[in-house]
C-alpha cells in the first residue's frame, strides 16, 4: 500500500488514478501539445451530402472499417483521409487512430475529428503510429473521466496532452523502418495463410473431391421454389452452387447421422430445479466451445442425478458444436478429450457421438472446417441480425466422406503438420508485429520505462 500526498492547490480533478499516473519521460524530443499540432475538423454533412458518404468504425486496434450508410442516424461529420478520429468512450481501449484510403467518411459527434494538413508539423503516419505505443494509451487512460465503464475522453484534455514531435524527417525515418518491419510480420502471415489452405486443398484432393466456392451474389440467378426455404439470396445461392448437396468423393458419403458412423444429441437444459444441490456436475455452455477448440477457463456446475448421468456425460472423441453462433463459427466443431471427468452438456450445445472404428473425430473436425462443409452449414443456416443457427437435423443430415479409417489417420497426421507450420509463422508473426511496435516505442521512451 502507498500513500501519495497532493496539495489541494494541485488538485484539477477528483480522480486518483490521474494523479497516481506517473508517466514514462518521452526520451529528449520536443514536446508539445496535440491541440498545438492538430486542429479540430467540424464539418456537418448535409441532406443534399450524405449519399455517397460511408459511415466510419474504429477499433481497439485503431484500425478503420467501412459501415453501411443509413439516413436518419443523427448528425454526422465528415472526416478526411490523413485525419485522427477516436472514441470517446473507447479510446482508452485503442480506438484512435488514422483515416487511410482516399475517401471521406461520416462519424457521430461521439467521434472528435482532428487534421494534421493546415499546421503542417506532423506526418498522419507518425501520428498512427504514436496512437499505438503503450506510453501514449497510458497518458490516455490517465485523462478519461466519468463512471466505470462508461468513462470519457474529452477533446480538450486529448489537445492538453503532450507528445513528442520529432522534425518531418525524422517522423518519416521513424514511420519507414516500423513499415519494414511490419511488412515481414505481414510476409509471414500470408504464408501462413498459404499453407493452411494448401492444407486443405492436399485434404480434399486425397478425399477425392473437387470443390468450387460460390461465387458472390453480384447479379440474377435462377432457383427452383423447392430450393428457396428462406427469403435469403445468399443462402439460395449457396444451394444453387451445390451447397446443400452431398460432393462428389472417391469414398462413400453418408449423413452423420447414420446409425453405423453416428449420433447426435442435445445436452441438458438449464432451469431452477436443476442448480448445484447434492450432485453438482460440471457443464459446458456455448461460451466454452470456440471454433476447433476449447476455453475451459469458466467452467459452470448443474445438478444431476447419478442415473441420469449416463444420458449427458460427454466421453472422449465427442464432437461438440454450438446450436446458435456467429456465421463465421456455426458448424465448427470442437473436439473432447475428456478434459473434466464427469463432465456433461448444456442443451444449446449439440454432441455428435462417432463410432470411432468407421469415422475418426479428428478426421471429421477437420472435414467439417473445410471449404464444402462450410458452405452447407451457411445453405442451412438460419440466420437472425448477429447470429445463424444450426439444429440437430442440419447436423445429422451433413453429408460426410468416410474413407478407410488408416487413411483417415494419415490425413489427420499430415493435415496437423501442415497447420503446425502455419501457427508457428503465426506466432512468428505476431513476434514481429509487437517487435516493431517495442523498436518504434524505444525510440520515443527513455529506457527503462
């Protein structure tokens, strides 16, 4: 416990955290303030200039999406490319940063706007780049005010801050050797990227199967009524590419359902009569199963008696998928290893129990996340505003490859090496990315802060 005294003469703001930050001395640059480098852009789009005109999303890595503009959203300021934009309420979190491209875009007024162009004494780039360093988000994180949660950064206390300015060339100098080192980060990751789709690829080619990805919806395309289930032009078209049948394979192809490879089951649907009480089991819930893997962080407990047991505990080799989940992770499965004894399954959580001596659950995991799999959990996905669903039937219907169980052996070995390959230049990757970023910091920071 430390005890800091401040005189009430210092005291700006009732906050102790600012007056507890003590931050790391910028190393011998010229410092001044943001708001003497930076000038505030207010420029309201009109009625007549909001078509044409994206709305703009930033993110806690500072970087800046596209949205779809919609009339009827509230006033809205146009911002430049070059210029600085943060979130009031997020910037503290790393949403601030630079506007790229070559388009203007739209920001509510919860999104200041700052342009470097008229002052002329920093590059956008240099500013970027300051924005990510952990010496700048602390000098932030000290300013924000207001109740847990939902605390502020207001623009006057960003333009009070002080940063470093080096001269435009030494910013340049700065920004290009970070740039060289993020594009080897960048290098690494498209290989990367390479190898695990050639992953897939060599696995579907032993398999027998050739498969193309639909296209995307840009024109008109013909369906026949018994293939429209949903009013949903994607998920049409995905039928009409063959989404929704079973592919063409040297091997057999047989629902996963089928009594001779598998089962499919929902597990235990949580209610007041079922609270831990005398036999308190361990359970997963949608939150524990990722997309081919596991967070077993958080485990939850409900109770079950010992003959009911039987009918929900999970065994070693289940496949695991969430009935309901973002359409990027619906159909993916997840593997058990039997990781918690005794452990058993809420009823949003589906498990496909494989005859192991005809189908391999590694096997069929990695079938499950390829290219075709994909494409017939997305025909027959249900779809709400942020979340598709699957249900017991689409999973027992899923037309699987069963080819000899030692080959299937072999593609898991020889499709796991390859992934091996890919996480470790992943790995490899990020190390480059935050070594870029701790060189590019080392530069500004004195040492040993």
């Amino acid at each position: 416990m430390r005890t800091n005294v401040v005189s009430s003469s210092a005291l700006a703001r009732w906050d102790a955290g600012f007056h507890l930050y003590r931050p790391a001395p910028w190393k011998g640059q010229s410092l001044v303030e943001f708001g003497d480098v930076a000038t505030r852009r207010i420029d309201p789009i009109g009625a007549s200039d909001f078509d044409g005109i994206q709305l703009g999303s930033i993110h806690f890595d500072g970087s800046i999406s596209l949205r779809k503009s919609a009339a009827g959203r509230g006033k809205l300021f146009r911002a430049l490319p070059g210029d600085l934009v943060f979130s009031k309420i997020d910037a503290r979190n790393g949403a601030i940063g630079v506007i790229t491209g070559t388009t203007p875009l739209a920001f509510s007024s919860e999104f200041p706007i700052y342009s470097f162009e008229s002052l002329g004494k920093v590059r956008p780039a240099y500013a970027q780049l300051l924005c990510r360093t952990d010496a700048f988000k602390a000098r932030l994180n000290s300013l924000v005010v207001g109740h847990s949660g939902r605390k502020r950064l207001a623009p006057d206390l960003l333009e009070q801050l002080e940063i470093p300015v080096p001269d435009l060339n030494e910013q340049g100098e700065l920004v290009a050797e970070y740039q060289q080192n993020v594009e080897l980060a960048t290098q690494c990751e498209r290989r990367a990227d390479e190898l695990a789709a050639s992953a897939y690829e060599d696995f579907l080619e032993e398999l027998g199967i050739e498969y193309r990805s639909a296209e995307a919806v840009t024109g008109v395309f013909v369906a026949r009524l018994a293939q429209i289930s949903s009013w949903s032009a994607r998920r049409v078209r995905h039928v009409v590419d063959g989404g929704g049948e079973a592919p063409a394979s040297s091997f057999p192809v047989l629902p996963l359902g089928s009594p001779e490879i598998g089962s499919i089951a929902y597990g235990l649907t949580k209610s007041p009569d079922n609270r831990p009480d005398a036999n308190p089991r361990p359970y997963l819930r949608v939150a524990n199963v990722q997309a081919g893997t596991l967070d077993l962080t958080a485990i939850k407990y409900i109770d079950l008696p010992a003959d009911l047991l039987p009918r929900y505990e999970l065994r070693d080799g289940d496949l695991l998928l969430c009935e309901g989940n973002s359409e990027a992770l619906v159909g993916r499965p997840a593997v058990w290893r039997d990781e918690i004894p005794g452990c058993i399954h809420q009823n949003h959580v589906l498990r496909v129990r494989l005859d192991q001596a005809n189908l391999d659950p590694d096997f069929t995991s990695i079938y499950m996340n390829s290219a075709p799999a994909r494409a017939y959990f997305l025909a027959r996905a249900k779809r709400t505003t942020n979340l598709a669903s699957i249900n017991s039937t689409d999973v027992a219907e899923f037309p699987c490859p069963v080819p000899p169980i030692d080959l299937q052996a072999r593609l898991v070995r020889e499709h796991g090496q390859q992934l091996q390959m890919s996480r470790s230049l992943r790995e490899e990757a990020a190390d480059k990315r935050n070594n870029a970023l701790k060189r590019a910091e080392a530069e500004l920071v004195e040492p040993g802060h």
